[in-house]
C-alpha cells in the first residue's frame, strides 16, 4: 500500500493543527494545576460532550469491536454495550454531586467522604494503583492498536509506531494541558467520525463484498448480524446478555464507565462551568458513544468476514506480520489499506486523531493523579504551583513510556478489556453506595479493591479457577470445569460483596464531623442518610440545604427513559442499514416518544437543581 501525496498532506496537516493548538494553549495551562488539569473549571457542556466522545474513540475501540463481531456477531458487543446504564445513571445520579464536590480529581473525593489514616492511604494508593497501573495497561492497549494499524497500513515495525506516536502525542499533552486535550477534541471528534462513516462506505461497496445488501446475506455474515444473543442457545443468551446486564453494569469497574463516576469522566464533570453542563455534556457523550457511533465500526468489520474469513487469510495477505500480533481484530486494519487516495489519508488522519485523543487523555488524567493525589500529599506537601505542573509534564512522559513497552508484550485489545473488568469485578456496589448510605467508610473501599483483585487472579489464573469455571488448552480445546465460564463474573462479585460487606461492619464509622462535613457540601439525600440527618438535628447542626431536593427518584426514571432512547437508537440505526424498515421506523417513533417523556422529566431535574 502507498500513500499519495494528498494522503501525506491531510496526515501532516492534521498533525500540524494539533501541535498548535497544544502551543497556543500553553501559556495558561502552565499557570496552575487547576488550569493545567481542569481549565479552570469553565468548561462548556458542548466542549466537554465532544471531548468524552473523541476519548472514547481510540484506536483500540475499532480493533476490540471488529474481534468481537468476527467472534461473537454483532450482539457480542452488549460487553461493554450494557455500560450505557452505568453511563446514564453518572448523567442523571451522580454528575451534580461530582461537581458539587468541587474537588480536583476524584481521587480527592476520599478524604473529603471519609476521615483519618485509611483515607489518605486509600488517596495515594489508589492514585497510584489506577494513575499508574490500570493507567498502564488501558494506554497499552491503545499502543497496540496503534502497532497493528501501523504494521498493516504503513510498513512500520512496533518500535517505529510506538516512538512516532508517542513522542508526537507526548509533546502535545505535556505542554498544553487539559485545555490543550478539550480543544484539540472537539477537532478530533469530526475528524474521526468522517474517517469512519467514509471508510464504511467505501468498504461495503468494494467489488469483493458488493454493496449492503450483498454482506447482509453472504454466509460469512448472516449469522453475525442479529444485535441480539439467540435466545434458543442459553449459554450465549446469558453470558452475553444477561449477565452484562444484570451483574455486569453495576459491579465492575472499568476506565470510561466507573459506577458512580469517576476517571477522566468525572475529570469532565469537574471542569464544566455547572451542574447542568456537567450533566448535559455526559448525557450527550452517551447518546454518541452507544446510540450511533459503533455502527461505522460494526459494518468494517461484518464486510472484513467476506474478504478475511479466518485469522489464516490475514495472514496470507499480511505475511510481514508478527505471529505474536495475529488476531481477528487485524481484520480493520486489513481492510483500511483498500481505501482509495484522499479517503485513505483521512482515515490515517482519523485513527491519528483517535490515538492522540485517548492517549492524551489518558496521560493528563493519570498524571493528575499522581501529581494531585500522591506527590503532593504524600512526597512534598509544600510543593509550588510551578513545580507540580513540571512534575506532572514529566510523569506524563514517564507513563506513555511505560506503556510502549507494554503494548510491545501484548496480543489483542481483547485480553486488556477482560482483565479490566475482572479486575474491577465486585467494586461497583461500594462506589455506588457511598454517596447514599453513611456507613461505607474507608475500609469498605479498601478491603473491596484488594478483594477483587485477589479473587480475580484466584478464580481465572490458579488451578483453582481452571477446576472450577473451565480454560482454553494452547490448540483451543475447552476444558470443562465444573461451574459454566459465564459464572466467573458473578462468583467473583458475590465473594468481593461479602467481603467488604463484613469489612464495613466490624471497622467503625467514619467520625460524626467528616459525615457532617460531606453531607452539607455535595447535599445526597436518600434514608441511607437519616439516621446521620436525625443525629445532627439533634446536635443542632444544620448539614441539610432546605432548598435542595432528592432528585434520585427523578434520576433513575430518567436514567430508564434515557437507556431507552438510546438503545432505540442503536437498534434503529442497525435496522436502517439492514434494510428491516418496518422495525426501524417503529424504533425510531420510541425515540420520539422517550425523547419527549425524558425532556419533561429533565426539565422538573433541572428545576429542582437550580
């Protein structure tokens, strides 16, 4: 494959805009860790909501949803598809209370809710434990992806990728800053959506697949098009549907979809110029992230089964390839290098525009973390502004080396997803509960980290594990255990629930003052409260905002009318495209419909708010 000089000036152009953007913006960003980290707190709804979706759109994403598909047809997706309820409930729960906290990341949360020595261990070592280590592996994948996209489109070995990329994106993030990331986003975002709607396209209407009505009946693809499990084969049914959203959704942790919030999200919400902007812009970030953008994504990956069936035609076509980065989620790439001049540039530009997104993202964040929440607290506590930015700068760099190194270790975007959410498993309840129950304190959220931790590596790696829930043997023999695989999620949840469960009630309460003290600032309501509000009447200490109202109730409609909407939107967009119009015009009248009842309930959310 060869690029022409048009796909070399829309590359470098690109790349060119990004890098001023990062200069100009770097004056301000220097001047404090609040502006270098947050903006100043003066961010837009539009501008955060275009952010999170360019995020979101990394160069992993395709490569992870194209595995999927190829594996486990479209309904496969519903593994990370069912976290638009974790999204959602972040929109409509916990987006005014993250910015009613006023803190600067959500690591600083812990030692506004709770109180004494285990609050500060649990800031600094969870700054580092999610900065450094889930920071690590998340940046790694998007490394990878950036390795195969690099390997099959441009020649490039691993090193070349990771060092071209990297230092490019490096350079960026570490001069301009969290503004320098928000601005560079809302570019990103159009820049990608194009590369990826262009790429589809032209891809389903290349000779060797036809057009769409030719992939929507070749062998290879029908029976991956259904957006549902089928419901005769109960084992597919309940690991891909049910659990995801019955257990999945609430109980594990993972970067981008954190219940309760957090993570760059949460890093968003803070910067927004208001509890309504905060909200506004994670609600439009999920109507994007789920309802419409897969789709682009999803049809590459359906036409890659007409042209590369197997792993082994990737291969044969790709010989150059390291057998170590061998995987069906090769196949987007693969079917990139048939774009023509001019739309071949622009999805280069998009995929570049992807990977510096998340990848500066993730780097301003993680280093937030570390400066914020672990330098400054525990290495030195009288550290001058201008000294946590240029430690911040310099972690940033630390990290994306780090990383590199990582991805240079690693197979598919898919082994990273799994173990995040295993390693996540079982913590959901705990970041949840505690902004509405009084009794969580900082033990609870200790004792749950480790839990999970140690009861994932348990139940998925040790002869344990194997014996139990079953593995693969190196020719992909399933070796049966005696619990079916889809029970390792909900074993590992139930074993960390009860854990921190005894934790919490045999470990003494936070103190009466810190309760107080973070009830009257972030105001959350609910009876998990009374026994606390009752306690402080009695005292005569006034923590309740009378002209506050609990709006969880109002929350949670919302949070349903708003999955909703957002599923009619994905089903419909599917069913547009499959050419089922009767179901896609009933669909799209759902849309109206819950789009109407959520704005009603939205507009009494957002009087009760002001």
């Amino acid at each position: 494959m060869e690029l022409s000089f048009l796909d070399y000036s829309l590359i470098f152009g690109f790349f060119a805009v990004t890098l001023t953007i990062g200069i100009v913006v770097s004056r301000s960003s220097g001047k404090n860790t609040t502006e270098y980290f947050l903006s100043g707190r003066s961010m837009p709804w539009w501008l955060l909501g275009f952010s999170m979706v360019a995020t979101t759109f990394s160069t992993d994403t395709p490569n992870l949803v194209t595995d999927i598909v190829r594996t486990n047809g479209v309904s496969g997706n519903w593994a990370w598809w069912a976290f638009l309820l974790t999204g959602l409930s972040t929109v409509f729960i916990y987006a005014k209370l993250w910015r009613k906290s006023n803190v600067l990341t959500d690591m600083e949360f812990y030692e506004l809710r709770y109180g004494g020595k285990p609050a500060k261990f649990l800031r600094g070592f969870r700054s580092i434990y999610l900065g450094l280590f889930f920071n690590i592996i998340t940046l790694a994948a998007v490394n990878l992806a950036a390795i195969k996209i690099g390997g099959i489109m441009l020649g490039l070995s691993p090193i070349q990728t990771v060092l071209i990329g990297g230092v490019i994106t490096v350079i960026f993030s570490a001069i301009g800053g969290f503004k320098g990331v928000v601005y560079t986003d809302f570019i990103l975002f159009f820049v990608a959506m194009a590369g990826a709607v262009g790429a589809a396209y032209y891809l389903v209407n290349i000779p060797e697949v036809g057009g769409i009505t030719k992939l929507i009946t070749n062998e290879n693809v029908v029976g991956k098009l259904s957006i549902l499990p089928d419901f005769s084969d109960t084992e597919a049914l309940i690991s891909i549907l049910i659990i995801p959203l019955a257990v999945q959704w609430w109980s594990s942790w993972y970067p981008g979809s954190e219940p309760g919030g957090g993570g760059y999200i949460a890093q968003r919400m803070l910067a927004a110029k208001s509890e309504n902007h905060a909200i506004a812009s994670t609600f439009f970030f999920n109507i994007m992230h789920y309802g419409v953008r897969p789709w682009p994504w999803i049809m590459v990956a359906l036409a890659s089964l007409v042209v590369f069936p197997d792993v082994a035609s990737i291969h044969a076509a790709f010989p150059g390839i390291e057998e170590s980065k061998l995987g069906h989620d090769l196949a987007y790439s693969a079917m990139l290098t048939k774009l023509p001049s001019g739309l071949l540039g622009l999805v280069l530009a998009s995929l570049g525009a992807a990977y510096m997104s998340t990848i500066s993202t993730q780097l301003n964040w993680g280093s937030s973390y570390i400066v914020n929440d672990f330098y400054k607290q525990t290495v030195k506590k009288d550290a001058s502004e201008k000294e946590l930015v240029n430690v911040g700068r310099i972690s940033t760099v630390l990290l994306m080396v780090a990383s590199a190194v990582m991805a240079l270790l690693l197979t598919n975007a898919k082994q990273l997803f799994d173990i995040l959410l295993m390693f996540g498993a079982g913590t959901g309840l705990v970041y949840i509960l505690r902004w509405f129950w009084w009794r969580i304190n900082a033990w609870s959220e200790i004792s749950v980290m480790f839990a999970a931790a140690i009861t994932s590596l348990v139940l998925t790696l040790s002869p344990l594990g194997n014996a139990l829930f079953g593995y693969k043997e190196l020719d992909g023999t399933v070796v049966e255990g005696v619990f079916p695989s889809w029970a390792t999620l909900p074993s590992i949840v139930l074993i960390t629930t009860v854990i921190w469960l005894i934790v919490t009630f045999v470990t003494k309460p936070e103190k009466k003052e810190v309760l107080y003290s973070f009830y009257q600032k972030t105001q959350p309501g609910g009876p998990g409260w009374k026994k606390i509000i009752d306690q402080a009447r009695a005292e005569d200490v006034n923590i309740v905002d009378q002209r506050e109202k609990w709006t969880v109730p109002s929350g949670i409609l919302a949070m349903v009318l708003g999955c909703i909407l957002v599923y009619c939107c994905m089903f419909a967009t599917g069913n547009w495209i499959y050419g089922n119009y009767p179901l896609a015009i009933g669909l799209t009248i759902a849309i109206i419909i819950s789009g109407v009842l959520l704005a009603v309930v939205w507009r009494k959310m957002k009087s009760d708010i002001l």
